[in-house]
C-alpha cells in the first residue's frame, strides 16, 4: 500500500490531528516518515474505518500512526492519532 499524500489539519487547531500527536510528542515529520515507507506494515486498527502504519522515524522511533483514507486514487491519508510503541521482536535490533 503506498501512500501519496497526508492531510493536515492547521497547526492552531486544538482540536486537529497536528495537536494530537503533538500530545504525544511525535512530530508531523516523524509521522509522515513512517507512512511514506512502503515496507512499513499496515492493518486495521482497533477503530473502525481506521489503519494502522508501524515503524521507524529518522530519529530513530518506532511509532505507530493511525489514519483514515481521504482518497483512494491516488491514497490521500488523514492521520487520526500516533504513538510510541514497541517494535516487533525481529525489528528490535535495527531498522
């Protein structure tokens, strides 16, 4: 699944995605990194109509980004919420 574009919300929008991972201290950079790397795994998340994307930022993070399509043609992604999480065993080592 390859992903062409992410939709952001105003950085002053309490309310929107930007300030949302910004509680968790994770940067729009950080997130867009793990859903622009195709090898990342992606799946549904625990909420419906949501995907999860898992893996590595450049400042070497391992997060986990749930989204909700925008677009389907080209994919155009909303991100919801982001977070650290534990890498899997095999990815534990490196990238």
């Amino acid at each position: 699944m390859k992903i062409e574009g992410v939709i952001w919300d105003e950085e002053d929008d309490p309310e929107g995605n930007v300030a949302h991972i910004a509680e968790h201290e994770i940067t729009v950079d950080e997130v867009e990194d793990v859903l622009y790397n195709p090898r990342n795994k992606t799946g549904p998340s625990n909420h419906a109509g949501r995907m999860l994307t898992c893996g590595w930022t450049e400042t070497d993070r391992f997060i986990c980004v749930a989204w909700e399509r925008a677009e389907d043609d080209p994919l155009i992604v909303r991100p919801v919420t982001a977070f650290d999480s534990n890498p899997p065993r095999s990815q534990r080592h490196g990238k």
